[in-house]
C-alpha cells in the first residue's frame, strides 16, 4: 500500500512545529518531487503535500534543520 501524502497543518502536528518553523527550516532544503508536491500539479500556487517519511529522512541527515 502506497503512503498517503499529508497536509502542512497534519506535517507541523507531527513534527510539533509552527507553520512558521515549517517555512523558514524545511522549504528551503525540501526538495518538489522527493518530499512535496502541489496537490494541484498544474497549478504551482496550489497547496503542498508532503511525505512524510520523505520529511522525517531529510531531517535526520540534516540535524541542524530545526535547531
């Protein structure tokens, strides 16, 4: 069974991160594809959904992501 994609408000839950920290730490090293993608592929002002396990491996190779 394929894992399900997830919201940014669902990521932050789980994380126990502000939406804020979301933007500011992960955006800049998450890559479109690999840990996101717009939930409207042909529309990039859509909303992003996110894979979780793809989120929790980036930021175990890239510890300084959240301190």
């Amino acid at each position: 069974m394929a894992e399900r994609w997830i919201t940014k408000a669902e990521l932050c839950k789980h994380l126990c991160i502000s939406r804020n920290t979301l933007q500011s730490r992960i955006y800049p090293i998450a890559s479109k594809g690999e840990h996101y993608i717009h939930k409207d592929p042909f529309n990039p002002a859509s909303h992003k959904v996110w894979k979780l396990s793809e989120v929790e491996r980036l930021l175990i190779q890239s510890r300084s992501a959240l301190q």
